[in-house]
C-alpha cells in the first residue's frame, strides 16, 4: 500500500513539473458577445454542420452575408469564429490574435491546417481539437490562448447563443 501512494505521489510529482505552462486566454480586452439563432433553421444556414465546421461572425464586416444583425447582436472584440469541433461541438472564439491583441488582426482558418491563424505574427491555434490553444508561433512561445466564448442554448426560444 505504501509503495502505491509512493508511486501515485511520484507520478503527480511528475506530472505537475513536466506540465505545459498555463494558457493565457484573457489578453484580448473583455467585449460584449451577443449572437443569436431564432429557429433551428436559421442555425442551419448560418451555424456550424458538424464536426470540422467553420463560420465568421463581425458586425463590422457584415459576415456572414445575410445574417440578421440586430440592434442587440455583438461580435466581440475581433469578430467571432464559430467552430464545430472535432466531436461536431459548437465552439466559439474571438477572432482578434492574442499576440497583437489588436481588433483589426484576426485569426484566418487555413484550410491545409486546419489551424485559425494569426495574418501578422503567424501563431497556429488548433481550435477544432484543443479549444484554441495556441500550437505555433509566439503564442505558443508565451501560451497566449484565442479568448473563448460560451456556446449554448438561449432564452425566449432562440436555438443556439454565443455570449460572453
């Protein structure tokens, strides 16, 4: 019995000194996120299919084309991007780099890569499979993660929301 809780205190040991450093995922200044899906077919057209999935939320922009932004709808900081993981899960993310922490310099997905990345410092985030974590670059250099946003179910009958 001593000599397991000898090796289990042993492995924690390793494990929290070999760990990765933490994620630093709150560098992008906090901004109002408010996205909203009325019916599941307006889901259908402007949310994510499945798994590997993509779309790009900013009021800015006007993207998607022919969603229906109302007064009450925010992007973020840099415009959302919208993912479906690699299980089909909705998730969400601010599309501004965390390195450059500038609005105006947004995370692309690179369709070889599958990575959203960054167009000035060139920092990789996998956000299909670990959630925005930084695999690349400067970020992953610092640990500075994509900011997050919640993906759920919304009030008052709507399909899906992403707030923050």
């Amino acid at each position: 019995m001593h000599r397991l809780l000898a090796l289990l205190a042993s492995a924690a040991l390793l494990l929290t000194s070999t760990a990765c450093h933490t994620l630093d995922d709150d560098r992008i200044p906090p901004a109002a996120v408010n996205i909203a899906f009325a019916t599941v077919a307006e889901w259908n057209v402007y949310g994510v299919s499945g798994a590997m999935d993509y779309r790009v939320f900013s009021r800015e922009e006007r993207l998607p084309a022919g969603y229906p932004f109302l007064a009450t709808t925010h992007t973020g900081y840099g415009g959302v991007l919208l993912v479906g993981d690699v299980l089909g899960n909705p998730r969400a993310f601010d599309r501004a780099c965390p390195v450059e922490c500038r609005s105006n310099v947004r995370v692309a997905i690179d369709s070889k890569t599958n990575h959203a990345v960054c167009p000035v410092c060139h920092s990789e985030y996998d956000v299909f499979s670990l959630g925005g974590h930084p695999v690349a670059g400067e970020a992953a250099r610092k640990g500075y993660g994509l900011r997050p946003y919640r993906v759920g179910p919304g009030r008052s009958g709507t399909y899906m929301l992403i707030s923050y």
